[in-house]
C-alpha cells in the first residue's frame, strides 16, 4: 500500500489490495438493463430508474422496447435486438427515448448478448445520456489535447510519486523519452537535480491538499548536460469525483532565461552598491597609504579574498614611469587585505615594502600596458609569473589561489600602479562583471590615490621647508634653560606657518619668539621664514617688544593677503624680569614654585599684517625656576571643546611637580595635541636660571 493507503500496482501485475471506487462512472450515470429472450425487462437498475424515470416496479416484466425507446424508433430498435440474439453481436447507437414525464431524451446504448450456465439467452443494455457522454468526451479530447501540445511540461505521478504520465513538453524539457519516466522516481530520471526538497514538498502536497506554486529549483539535465538551468515547479493534488486520491500533478516551466536576467539584475545591483560604498569610504582622507586602504577594504571580500594596492616607487616620489618591454617594475606595496588569515596573504608584500617584479610578472604587464590583466583559471605554470618569487608561488599554490585579476590605477592619463586581486575561498572564477566593477573602482580610488600622493608630496615639501626655517638651539642660553617642539599637522591639512625662535642678545638676555601665520602650505611656510629672518634682524637692534612688533606689523602688510599673530618676549636674568608684547596670541603660561599655572594677564593685541594698531610691552617677574610655556593655538583648540577649557586643561597638566623641560613637552603634545588635528602646533619652554 502506499502512504495515503491507495492500492499499488507493482509492474504489469494485478493490483495488490482493495479498490476504491472509481468516480467516472458515477458521472456518467450508466443504467443497466437486463431483458429476455423476448425483450421483457428482468432487471432494473437504480440508474436506469433515474435515466427513464420507472420505477423497477413499474418497469420489470414490461417489453423494454415500448418504455425505453421513442415510438418512431419501435420498429428499428426491435430488429436490433432481434439481430443481437440471434447473431451475439452487439450493437451501440443513440435513440431518443420518452420518459416517464413525456420528456424527450437522447440517450447513448450499448447492447449485448449474454448467456447463463443453463444456456439461457439474455441481453445486457447500458445506457447514458448523450449530453454527459459527449461533455466528457470534449473534456478528455481538451485535456488530452491540451496536455499534449502545451508549452509547458506536465506530468502525473502516482502516490509513490513515480511517474505515471508526461507530456511531449516534459520530454524536451527533459531529455528523456517518456516509456523511460514511467514508474520511476524523479530523482532516477533527472540525477544531476537536487529533487529531495521538491519530493518532499510533493508528500506535504499529498498529505495536506495544498498545492505548492512556483518553487524554483537549479540544475542540468540531459537535454543540455553542460548548462546550469531553472525550472518553476507547482504540485497538485489529484482526487477522483469521490475524493480518493490518485497522486500529484507537476507542471514544470524553464525559466532559465529570467534567472539569468535576475541574477545579472542583482549582479548589476550588488556593482552599484560597491561603487557607492567606494565613493563613500575611498579619499575619506588625503593620506596615501590610507586611501589604498580603503580601496583594499572595498574589494574584500565582495570582489576578492586578497587585494593588494600597489604604487609605481617611482611614481610616489613624484617622477613619471615609463617601463620598457624588457624592463622590471620596482613597486612599493601601500595596502594588503585578506578577507582569512590565508599563505596568500604571507605571499603578498607587507606595506611600505618596495619589491622589483620582473618584466615577465603580470602586475609588471599590467602596469606597463595600463591594460586588465586576468587569469580567469591559474594553472600551476601560471604561478610565477603572478608571485613575485619561487618561494612565494609556492605559497600561493598552497593557498589555492585559482583566479587573478591585475587592474591598472591610472589617473590623468599616468599609470600610478595596480589592484591586484586573488581568490581563493570563493569558488567562481573572475567574470568579465567582475572586471568591469574592478576597473571602475580603480578607476575611482586612482583620482584620490593621485590626489593624496600630490597633497604628501606637497606637503613633504612644505613641511622640509618648514623644519629647514625652525632654529637649531642650545638647551642653555643667557639665563635660560630652553625645550621646544614643532608638530605637524594632521594628515587632513598641510603643513601651517607656526614657528618659535630663541635669539641669544647682548647681556645675556635672551628673546623668545613663538609665531602663527594664518593659512597653510608652502605659502605660509615662505612667509613664516621671512618673519623669523626679520625678527632675528630686528631683535639684533635691542628694540624693545612693542617696537619691534610695529615693525613686523608693517613687514607683513608689505606681504600680500598674509597675517600672523606672534608674541615676543626680552629676558633679563640681572633684573629677573622678562618684558613681553603680544600681537593676537594666545597669552604664555607662567609657572612658579608653590603656585598655580597662570595665564599671563597681556594686551592681546591685533595680529601682525592688520596695521593701525598700537602694541605695548608688559613686564613680568621671572625669578631663577620660574618657567614660561609660549605655545600656538594647534596646542589648545578644538572643534568640539570651548578654548577656555582647553586652557584650563592646559594649566591642570602644568601644574605639579617640577619635571625635565623635554618631558613636559612630549606631556603636552601626547595630551593635548589631537591626531586629526587640522592645525600644527610650535611649543617653546623657558626656565629661568641664576646667570653666570
């Protein structure tokens, strides 16, 4: 028996078990009639009672002919039985007859001869009305018809869920003939397709009644054994009109054609989506090793397991490359990413290291032609010319490196370098997708690689210039004991104009110097230089602070569209006093044994380059201990802090133990000092000492 309790045939032999009733018979209402040897009515069917409307009382014993058949065809239907009994032939035809009622009906006949164990002679006549036979008949020549010339594949399979019927479609579709579906499961027909969830799917059909539409199932079968397909599969339940249940209907539709369009749609999707996460995360900064980051980052794992971002050596020291066909590329690795921990990755040059790959390397290729280069399948020959050494093909071997990609990054019509690719963990190979999303974010990422590598050069510049202006002082001078720091800005900015400066004077005086020139670059670095040389000059006349910066003041108006703020102070270790002007700084910090940090109470001033504004000089005791911190604003501002407390932060790290001059500056610049910063900063500390 099968699970819903159906008897089963086993091959061609007799159906094991009870057999439930079929309903076909049922629908069409067959009456059975039974007459003698001389037409008399000797049994009665109860749907025969129906079909002529006599009771079995009324109709037994009666000759059929006069309560079964219409008059004007009495005497043709009388010749037809004469003729089966005497001939055992049977005969079928359709009559008129007149029921009970008076109603006319036509009616289909099948009449035959039959005899008993005695030889007695009888005749059997079935009959059905002429409307509901031809109904069927329609319905079975549709289904049949339409079952045989559908487009799409149908099949019936029996509660086993073996394969009872297919249409030609299903034959096409599946590249078997159809005697050899029969009785067999759809995993014995199709064995490249997974069927197990679809058989499944089929038992809670023929469990629960509901049908299951559209379940989408990958695979190949012999009608192309070389190619992935989809199929779109629905399941019904078969009952007959008394509701036994005969097994699963399955249409099947390829729909290979809209599952590559899906996929490719989301292909498409998932491109755009990494492109505008590239365009979000790559040039967040102009840093140059950060910015091959973030492309290295964007390329795993969505497009490989390893990416490497390569430079040209030459290219980041600001010359052009041009490689020869015989000619090795010298590269320097700026980023490495692995989506696992993999040999690949230990394949790979870590960053900051530069590497020589010879002319017949494939990155050496790509760089030279400024064209893709793509292994779609590595082969073990393939190795070498990927790695970079014997020692490092082996890796990648090991590693299962099977596809590679090499991306030229060109900007402004230069080749900068390379987006190597690799994968090993994701089992497809590199597509011609694949090669149009890496060449679109190498083309993206090359523009911020060739922006941050002009902005470092620049500022490499700026800042060589800048260190070149500062002073180069003794730790001891006149009657002081000095410590300095100069910090660059953060990798966001350029390079600004601040600036400190000692100058030994006559006396032992000594004058101090700490300055800001407002803007940033090689611009604000030239005229903090011109600034410090005119102060050194200035500060050889003994000019008093407030003199001295009216003279600045018109220096710097003579200097186009350039302003600076800048405090100047005179020690004098014989008077212990120290005379100090300000020109919109910040105010210097004193410290003094056994009292708190303060901020020196200073006209602020305008800032040089203003004009029109008077200066004045302060004088302030400074007894031997006694320290003075000049500092520029990079030190204490902020976005995200008012500056009053960022100055009260500043008197809180001061204030404390007398500690080592050098130690208290590396204390503030740790401190207070932000990475992000988009400001340098210049520190200049003093202590006072007893002159010699």
């Amino acid at each position: 028996m099968s699970a819903t309790g159906s008897p089963v045939a086993e091959g061609d032999g007799p159906v094991r078990g009870a057999v439930g009733p079929s309903g076909l018979l049922d629908v069409l209402g067959v009456a059975s009639v039974v007459l003698d040897a001389e037409g008399k009515i000797v049994l009665w069917s109860p749907q025969a009672e129906e079909l002529f409307g006599y009771s079995a009382r009324e109709a037994l014993g009666q000759f059929a002919a006069r309560i079964m058949v219409h008059e004007q065809y009495l005497d043709l239907v009388v010749k037809l039985f004469a003729d089966v009994m005497v001939t055992g032939e049977g005969w079928a035809g359709a009559f008129p007859i007149r029921r009970k009622d008076g109603s006319t009906r036509l009616v289909e006949f099948r009449n035959m001869r039959l005899l008993d164990d005695r030889g007695d002679v009888y005749a059997l006549g079935l009959a059905a009305d002429q409307n509901t036979v031809r109904g069927l008949e329609r319905d079975v020549a549709l289904s049949t018809r339409m079952i045989s010339q559908s487009p799409i594949g149908l099949a019936v399979l029996d509660t086993d869920l073996r394969y009872v019927s297919v249409n030609p479609a299903l034959e096409r579709l599946n590249g078997v003939p159809a005697e050899e579906h029969i009785g067999r499961t759809m995993g014995e027909v199709l064995p490249q397709i997974d069927v197990d969830g679809i058989e499944a799917a089929a038992r809670g059909v023929l469990e629960t009644g509901r049908p299951l539409v559209d379940q989408h199932t990958l695979g190949r079968t012999p009608a192309d054994p070389d190619e992935d397909h989809a199929w779109s599969i629905s399941l019904y339940r078969l009952e007959d009109a008394v509701g036994t249940v005969l097994g699963v209907a399955s249409s099947v539709v390829d729909i290979t054609e809209q599952h590559r369009a899906a996929e490719a749609a989301e292909a498409a999707r998932r491109r755009l989506a990494v492109i505008a996460d590239a365009s979000a995360r790559i040039g967040t900064t102009l840093e140059l090793d950060r910015t091959a980051r973030e492309l290295a980052d964007v390329a795993v794992p969505e497009l490989a397991d390893i990416a490497a971002v390569d430079l040209l050596d030459a290219v980041g020291e600001g010359r052009r490359s041009i490689l020869g066909p015989t000619e090795d590329a010298v590269i320097r690795a700026l980023a490495v990413q692995a989506d696992h921990p993999s040999e690949a990755l230990s394949a790979a040059d870590p960053p900051g290291q530069v590497a020589r790959y010879g002319a017949d390397r494939l990155v050496t290729e790509c760089v030279r032609t400024g064209r893709p280069v793509m292994v779609a399948e590595v082969q073990e020959a393939d190795l070498p010319r990927i790695a970079r050494s014997p020692e490092a093909a082996e890796q990648l071997a090991r590693a299962g490196v099977h596809s590679y990609l090499a991306v030229p990054l060109i900007a402004r019509g230069e080749v900068l370098g390379a987006l190597d690719l690799k994968r090993t963990r994701n089992p497809l190979p590199f597509s011609e997708d694949d090669l149009l999303l890496a060449r679109e974010l190498a083309a993206r990422a090359a523009v911020q690689i060739d922006n941050a590598r002009w902005y470092q050069n620049a500022r490499d510049t700026a800042l060589t210039l800048q260190r070149s202006l500062l002073p180069s002082h003794p730790s001891v001078t006149g009657g002081l004991e000095v410590a300095s720091r100069y910090q660059p800005a953060g990798a966001t900015a350029e390079v600004g104009g601040d600036w400190f400066d000692v100058i030994p004077l006559d006396g032992c005086k000594t004058a101090l110097v700490v300055g800001d020139v407002m803007g940033s670059g090689i611009n604000a670095a030239a005229t903090m230089g011109r600034l410090r040389t005119a102060t050194n000059t200035l500060a050889s006349l003994d000019l008093e602070p407030a003199r001295l910066l009216e003279h600045l003041d018109r220096i710097t108006q003579d200097l186009k569209d350039s302003i600076a703020t800048c405090v100047y102070a005179i020690h004098d270790p014989h008077l212990r006093q120290c005379r100090i002007a300000n020109a919109g700084h910040l105010p210097p910090v004193r410290l003094r044994a056994g009292r708190k940090p303060e901020l020196l109470d200073l006209p602020t001033g305008a800032p040089l380059g203003v004009g029109g504004v008077a200066f004045s000089t302060t004088t302030v005791d400074l007894e031997p201990g006694d320290r003075l911190v000049f500092y520029t604003d990079g030190l204490v501002e902020t976005r995200q802090h008012p500056l009053d407390e960022r100055l009260d932060a500043l008197l809180d790290l001061l204030d404390g133990p007398d500690r080592p001059l050098e130690e208290v500056c590396d204390l503030l610049l740790r401190t207070l000092h932000q990475p992000d910063n988009s400001d340098d900063v210049a520190l200049l500390i003093a202590r006072a000492q007893t002159p010699s």
